[in-house]
C-alpha cells in the first residue's frame, strides 16, 4: 500500500552500468563516462556490474 495519499504514478527504473567490458581497458574513467551519459539520457540511478571477463572467470 502507498503511504502517499495522491499515489504514485510510475515505476522507478535505473541504469545498469559496468557491463562494457571496455572499463578493463581505461578504468575508472570509463566507468565515470558511463555514469555520465546515463545520467544525460535522463536515468537518476545506476548500478555498476564490475565483475570479470567470463573467460578469466572459467564461465562459457
């Protein structure tokens, strides 16, 4: 149940970011640019996959 009296008209969505596996290469940097063109298409939160390759993690 909402506690908002007037309701809630929209489902909050966010960005799934750190998938490129490019931030290997460049880092943090990056992972920033990443952050910064979700947030210029309008996103207001992300959150950062950083995991492995999948070959380096035996995963196929």
């Amino acid at each position: 149940m909402s506690r908002n009296p007037l309701g809630y008209r929209g489902i909050p969505i966010y960005a799934s970011a750190g998938v490129e596996h490019e931030w290997y290469n460049d880092g943090e940097s990056f992972l920033i640019e990443e952050a910064l063109r979700y947030k210029e298409e309008g996103y207001d939160a992300f959150k950062f996959h950083c995991g492995t390759v999948w070959h380096a993690a035996s995963m196929t």
